[in-house]
C-alpha cells in the first residue's frame, strides 16, 4: 500500500553506544556467576595439578575475593615470591599469580616424591628446579582458569583453551599486572592432599578483567550493521490479513430520489469492462469480473506502476 506522502520524522533517532543498549548481569548474577566459576576452578586444578605432585589426590578451593586496589594488592603479596603474570580466559586476559618461596620449595619436594611440606625456611633465591615447577604450576593453572571462562558452554571452534605464562619475577610490582590505582580482585587459592599439606598461591586479577573471565563475560559484541528496510513478504507483516473491495460500479442519485426508495424498486447499473481493486482508498489494481468455479471472480489485468511488484508500494 502506498502512503500519500512520505514520512519525515520530527527529529534524528538516537543512536546509542554498545555499553548503553547491552546491559550487564545485576550485582545477583554476578555473584552466581562469581561461585560458578570458583567452584569450575577449584575442581579443574584438582584434577589439573595430581599429575605434578606425585599422583596426590587433591582437594582445591577458592577463596571469596576481596577488593583492594593494586597497591594493596602488591603489598599483600609481598617485595619477594615466586611470581608470574598469566594470560588466560576466552579473551587472553592477564592476571597475577605468585607463590611465596617457601611454598614454591614445598611443591618441588613433592613433585619429586617427598613430603611437601612447608617450612619456616625462607631461601634467598629460587632454586631453578622450583622455577620450573612453578613456571609448570602457574601454565596449569592459565589453563584451567581459561577453561572455567567457558562455564557450561564448550569453547567455540577454533577457540584456544590454553592458558600460558608471560613473564615471571620476583617482583610482583615489575610485571605491571594492573594500575596502583585500579579496583583488584585478590583471591587465594588453597591446594591440599590427602597427607595433611596444604599450598596456597595469591591470585590477583583487575575487576574489569575479572568481569571478561567469568562465564559468558568474554562473548564478543556483534557489530551493528546498517538495517535493511523491512520486507512486507516478511513477518509479522506478511500475516496481517488486509481487506480488499471491488467496484463493480458507481452511479449518482439525488437526495430525493433516495428518499424515495421502497423494496422492489429497480436501479440500472453500468458496469465498465474494468473494476477498480482497493485497499481501502487505495487502488491496487484493474481486472475484468466473470465465473470461477461456480463462484464470482475478479481477474487482474492491470497493476499501477505505484504499486510494486510484490504487491505492495514502496
């Protein structure tokens, strides 16, 4: 159907940016989200780190975050541990994680079959049999956090499910993991065997970062096209039922005339060899009338160069 006049609107329609019309999960989601993925954790790293300490059957946990700033976050872990800034999660996020040097010794005895335990004694440098195993501690771990990213949902094809170390040092605050300034989400990580130890690790993460970790959080944005104009052969619009009507003729009468009308009267008709088809008072085409089946029947002959060929004006 084809409007009198084109329709001009009063003012420009608004445009809004991503962040405005993709809302976040509320404060509750997030804390669901937040339990999922630390419980997700907790149990790949139990599986993930048997293997590199001697078979051990492990029970791993996850602490509830606390918020610090990255000061406070470097102060927390301290001028001197076993430090690496990881890259991990469905977007490479980095994140901090660090072992303070004694843990770092306990963990080597174990993954040699020892005891593991952790003692009071502090050396002034790293062993480079505990660098390594720190450095094969801190890949595992990318890579299950990396994992518990996707949640329920397996990794889309393609998509790399690893985690991996970028740098390590003995200086938390050299790596650059965050801004002093930044809200820090810091948790630990406590990893205990059957035989009484237990080994724990700092693990820090800015608060925008950590929102792009937890499940769902790394799902890219679909740029926004130009849209289409809508299709009247599409829905809702192609089952909107119109009705269309026939002249079969037209004639005047006066006002006397029709005031004069009784049953029975007779009024001569004058139908021309083409009927008007309209969509209310709009013509939508020109056809001849005759029989279908028995039944009156209307076909078109022609069709205004107004109306387009799917039958409705532009």
């Amino acid at each position: 159907m084809r409007m009198g006049s084109d329709f001009a609107p009063a003012r420009a329609a608004a445009v809004h940016c991503a962040e405005l019309t993709t809302r976040g999960p509320r404060p509750e989601e997030s804390a669901a989200l937040m339990a999922a993925w630390r419980r997700d954790l907790a149990r790949l790293l139990a599986d993930d780190l048997s293997g590199l300490l001697s078979g051990d059957r492990l029970d791993v946990s996850i602490t509830d975050p606390e918020r610090l700033t990255g000061a406070d976050a470097l102060r927390r872990i301290g001028m001197l541990a076993a430090n690496s800034l990881i890259r991990c999660g469905a977007t490479a996020e980095t994140a901090l994680l660090s072992f303070d040097f004694a843990t770092a010794i306990a963990l080597t005895d174990r993954s040699f079959g020892g005891d593991g335990r952790v003692t009071g004694n502090v050396p002034e440098a790293l062993p480079r049999s505990a660098a390594l195993l720190v450095e094969e501690t801190a890949t595992m771990i990318a890579g299950a956090i990396t994992a518990a990213s996707y949640g329920d949902m397996p990794p889309p094809a393609g998509a790399s499910t690893r985690g991996e170390v970028i740098v390590r040092s003995e200086s938390a605050a050299r790596l650059k993991p965050f801004a002093l300034d930044a809200q820090t989400l810091f948790f630990v990580v406590e990893i205990a065997n059957r035989q009484g130890c237990t080994w724990r690790a700092a693990l820090a993460v800015s608060a925008e970062r950590m929102a792009r970790l937890l499940p769902g959080g790394g799902r890219r944005l679909r740029p926004r096209g130009p849209r289409a104009a809508a299709s009247p052969l599409a829905a809702p619009f192609a089952d909107v039922p119109l009705p269309l009507h026939v002249v079969l003729a037209e004639f005047d009468l006066s006002l006397t005339r029709l005031q004069s009308l009784a049953p029975g009267d007779t009024i001569p008709l004058a139908m021309g060899r083409q009927v008007p088809l309209l969509a209310g008072e709009t013509l939508v085409g020109h056809g001849a009338v005759g029989t279908a089946e028995d039944r009156m029947a209307i076909r078109l002959t022609r069709i205004p160069q107004s109306v387009q060929p799917e039958g409705v004006a532009p």
